[in-house]
C-alpha cells in the first residue's frame, strides 16, 4: 500500500459520511479571517445550509443529473457574500441602535 493510502480514505470518507464535520470545517470556521461573530451566525446556520443543499440535490434529481456532495456544495456556497448582503440588525449582536441612537424628548 502506498503511504498515506489509509488518511486520504478517512479523510473524504468523514467528511462525505457526516455532513457536520463538513459543515465546521467550512469556510466560516477556519483560518479565513472571519469574525467571531461571523462564525457564531453561520454555526447556528446548519440547518438551513442542510436544507438548502437537499433542494439543489432535488433539482438536480428533476433533471436527471447528478447533485453535487455536500463538500462540493460547501465549497461554491457563498459565506462572505451572504454574510455582508444582511442587514447590520440581523447579524449576532447587531441592531440598529448603533446606527440610530434612541432619541429624546425634549420638554420646554
């Protein structure tokens, strides 16, 4: 057997038979220069992603085609660009007292 043979089978084969060690070990979680705050929005976005990946196997099922792995998947999925497309208020700790203060009454 060549070396390394068995780590390359475990490898892909963890990361094709649980899809959560996939998923954390994505984009948001490594050394990709996202914020704490980032990655504690897309850790509880597990589920979502999940279902999100089983519509695009459905559709690919509708047309006779093979859908993708959930590697693959995670892989084109866009973080960055669904992270900064949402509004300052919906991210973790956000809203919209740090752009707009409250205002006061001012009584004569």
């Amino acid at each position: 057997m060549p070396e390394g043979f068995f780590d390359n089978i475990y490898g892909s084969t963890i990361l094709e038979s649980t899809p959560e060690s996939a998923f954390y070990s994505a984009a948001p979680f490594g050394d990709t220069g996202f914020s704490p705050m980032a990655q504690q929005y897309w850790a509880g976005q597990y589920g979502n992603i999940q279902n999100q990946y089983l519509g695009e196997l459905g559709r690919a099922a509708r047309n006779q085609k093979d859908g993708p792995s959930f590697v693959d998947f995670l892989e084109d999925y866009p973080f960055t660009q669904r992270y900064t497309a949402m509004s300052p208020a919906l991210r973790p700790g956000g809203s919209f007292r740090r752009f707009a203060p409250s205002t006061r009454f001012m009584y004569s």
